[in-house]
C-alpha cells in the first residue's frame, strides 16, 4: 500500500491507495500545523483504507507544506502530482485547471501524462479559493452552497473589479444598491472563470480539460468556466480535491 498526502495552503489531503486503487482518503483544514495537519490527515485516510501504519510501504508529499511533513520518503511538485492524478483518472486528459485555496494553475500534459508545459497565479488572491471565501462571508452565504445559488441567477452582476479587497467593496456596493446575491455570486464566478480562464487560453487549451482542487467542487464556477472557455470538462470519478494527494500516492507506488 502507498501514501500521498497534499498539505496545501488552506487543506490538507490524503489518500492510501491498495492494489493501485483509491482505499481511503481524507481532507482536513491545515490550520496554522501543517506538520500535524499532514499527520492526522493520514492517520484519517489510513483508518479509512482500514489498514495499519505499517502496511504503507512509501509516502509522497506535495503542496505548499510539504517539507514540514517529516513522515515523507520523498516530496514532488504539486504540478507533477496533479498531472499523475488527473491522467491516472483519464488518459485523454491533455490540460488540467486546478484551482486551490492560495494559488491557481493550468497544466499541460503530454499522452504519457508528464507535465509539458504550465502557467501559475500565486502572486494575488483573485481568482483562488480565498477570493471566494472572502466573498462569502461577506455575502453571508454557505462556501458549499454558492454554486447552486449562483445556478439560479440569470442576469450576473458585471464586476469591475480584479482585486480582491477592492471586489470586496464592490460587492457591498452592490448589496447596498438592491442587487441580488445569486446574481453577484454569478458574477464573481464569472470573474474567476474570465481570470483563469484567459491563462489558460494563454497556455493554449487541449482537450480533453479536467477541473481539480477544492473549488472545483463549486458547481456554479464550474458551469461558468465551461461558458466562458466554450467546453466540458472530463468528468472525474473522484474528489476533485484529492487529485493532487493521488498523485503523490501514484509516485509512491512507483518510486
Ligand atoms: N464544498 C465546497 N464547495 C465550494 N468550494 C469549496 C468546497 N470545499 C472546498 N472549497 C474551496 O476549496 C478551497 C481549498 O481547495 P484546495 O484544498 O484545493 O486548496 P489548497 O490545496 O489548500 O490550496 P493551494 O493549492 O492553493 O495551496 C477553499 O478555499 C474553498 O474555496
Ligand atoms: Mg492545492
């Protein structure tokens, strides 16, 4: 049995995969101990595969804390092990978009799944994971259910603004002027679609495009990128956050 484990900047993961299958996995908050985020996230994920500790035979990490998870055999880029991930769920995936808690990225793939190309956001927080949570709260709406809200918009609030503090008091202008919140919840996944999305078109989009990390799980940027990049994601037989601790786990299983 192998391990990886994907300590990220908001969410730690976890998977154990047996006979080169997903067994168990986990996802927990990394809160300010990514070292011990990264250690509970296996102990969950181990008991989830309802095997031992010592039935593991390699761990891979990856993510933004992964030299601070000393359990590791190896550690490997989160651009490598997103790939692995997505190309072990789907062979003809040739691009993924995956859009975490502190960064967003878009990576090539060739047909062996080797990383042959890719560009990256971490320099500001529009168009991440932490954008959408800064907007929900201010919205006073569920993180979870901000997709189907958005779904039911059907006139999106234009919004002008691309950082996040000040798309922050945009969106309290536009609560204050009456707007409604599914249609500024629209718009502020249209805005990160537009954003993502026009560095993915940079890079070049090759079918076929799977979506991952934890604001993949969002249904409403989901359905905005597919309107905004003009295509369908691949669909993906598992949670689209544990692609990147899959892939650890598959280079564990090869190292
Ligand atoms: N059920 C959900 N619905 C909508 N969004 C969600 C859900 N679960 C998680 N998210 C989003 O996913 C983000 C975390 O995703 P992920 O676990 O991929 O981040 P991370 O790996 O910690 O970040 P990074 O890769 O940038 O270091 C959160 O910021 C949140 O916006
Ligand atoms: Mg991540």
């Amino acid at each position: 049995m192998f391990a990886g484990i994907d300590v990220g900047s908001l969410v730690t993961k976890a998977v154990v995969l047996r006979d080169g299958k997903v067994a168990g996995y986990s996802i927990i908050s990394s809160r300010t101990n990514p070292r011990k985020a990264g250690e509970q996230a296996l102990e969950k994920a181990i008991t989830n595969a309802n095997c031992k500790r010592e039935d593991i035979k390699c761990i891979v990490a990856t993510g933004y804390g992964r030299s601070s998870f000393s359990f590791a055999d190896k550690t490997v880029t989160e651009l490598t092990c997103h790939a692995t991930g997505a190309h072990y769920l789907n062979t003809e995936i040739r691009t993924v978009i995956d859009i975490g808690g502190q960064d967003s990225k878009v990576i090539k793939l060739d047909e062996s799944g080797k990383m042959s190309d890719f560009a990256m956001n971490d320099k500001c927080a529009a168009g991440t994971g932490r954008f959408l949570e800064v907007m929900a709260q201010a919205l006073e709406v569920g993180l979870d259910s901000m997709g189907e809200f958005s779904l039911k918009s059907d006139k999106p609030c234009s919004l002008s603004s691309i950082c996040t503090v000040f798309a922050e008091t945009e969106v309290i202008s536009l609560i204050a002027s009456g707007a409604k919140k599914k249609d500024i919840v629209a718009g502020l996944h249209m805005s990160i679609a537009r954003r993502v999305g026009s560095m993915a078109k940079g890079l070049g989009l090759q079918k076929e495009i799977a979506f991952t990390g934890g604001v993949a799980k969002n249904s409403g940027v989901r359905s905005a990128f597919e309107e905004f990049l003009s295509v369908k994601f691949a669909p993906i037989s598992e949670d689209p956050q544990i692609i990147g601790a899959l892939g650890a786990a598959l280079v564990a299983s090869k190292f």
